[in-house]
C-alpha cells in the first residue's frame, strides 16, 4: 500500500510540473529523445540487445524442451519460421 501511495503521489506531482512546464518543454524533450534515439551508436546498440535477447530466448527454448506449455513454444517456433534471417524489425542493419 505504501508504494502505491508514493506512487501516486509521485504521479500527482508529476502532472503539475508537467502542466507548469507547458507544451514548449514538452517539445523540447521529445525532440531531444527523437535525437537520442535515431543516434547511429543508439539505433546500433539497441539492435544488438534485441539479437542477443533473441538469441538467449531461442536457447532458453532449446534448454527448457518439454517443460514449457505447448502452445508457447508452438508460437516461439511460428515467429521463427515467419522471420527471416536477414530480416531486421528494428530497421537498424544499415546504419
């Protein structure tokens, strides 16, 4: 209970510094978290995350076998087959 009032009242404050700082700040950061993230070393670093968490999940499947329900690992081996393996969803490979 604690943590949700804090949490709500984290939220409240929020709201009013936001409300203070207007739609002018508001642009400002999204503009800058627009310039971060189409940043070539950020584009790049998060494409590889996500292939070695793609990688880590594949043998995770692979370790686990049979002990994971059925359907999970039927749907983990549809997306698999659906994707290629030069195919990039991040849209990243050519930066």
């Amino acid at each position: 209970m604690r943590y949700r009032l804090t949490f709500i009242a984290g939220l409240a404050v929020g709201y009013v510094l936001g409300t203070r700082a207007g739609r002018e700040r508001y642009e400002e950061l999204r503009k800058g978290a627009q310039r971060i993230a189409q940043n070539p070393a950020v584009r790049n670093t998060a494409e590889s995350a996500a292939q070695n968490a793609r990688s880590l999940a594949g043998r995770g499947l692979d370790r686990l076998g049979n002990r994971i329900p059925a359907p999970v690992a039927e749907r983990v081996r549809s997306l698999r087959e659906q994707r290629g393996a030069d195919e990039d969803e991040w849209g990243t490979s050519n930066t």
